[in-house]
C-alpha cells in the first residue's frame, strides 16, 4: 500500500522533503511509520517529539495504516 507523508519544520529539514511517498505492507500502523521516519533522518530528529495525524486528523494512538493515507509528524511548535 500507499502512504504520503507530510514533512513538516524539523521533519522536512531533517529529510530535505516536502512529502514522500512510501510503500508498506497492509496492516503498517503509524509506530512503523515514525521509525522509518527517523531512521530516513540519520539522527537529526533524535530527542524530538513528535505528533501524528493521519488524514488530518490527530492520533493518540498507534493507528493501523490503509491504502492511500496521508500521514503527518508534526514537531513540537517553536516560538521566538
């Protein structure tokens, strides 16, 4: 199956894309997801949190990914 990822502030620096699209086998949650995340970013998002919607709508929870999804990491907003 399917999944677009949108990058987002630390995320899109940490992997030098707007989006990507991945292929993963049926029955991937988003738990898999974040740790391809991180091993595509060499340890540049190491220590930072990270909030997960999946089709726009925020997740607390690891959630079973389908076909065609679209998944957002979304760093910890930074102010200054």
């Amino acid at each position: 199956m399917k999944i677009k990822v949108k990058c987002f502030s630390q995320v899109k620096y940490a992997l030098g894309e707007n989006e990507i699209i991945l292929e993963m086998e049926t029955g991937s949650t988003t738990l898999g997801l974040e740790k391809i995340i991180r091993e595509k970013a060499d340890g540049k998002l190491d220590g930072v949190s990270l909030r997960v919607a999946v089709n726009q709508q925020y997740q607390s929870e690891e959630t079973i990914l389908t076909d065609g999804d679209e998944v957002a990491f979304i760093p910890p907003v930074q102010g200054g």
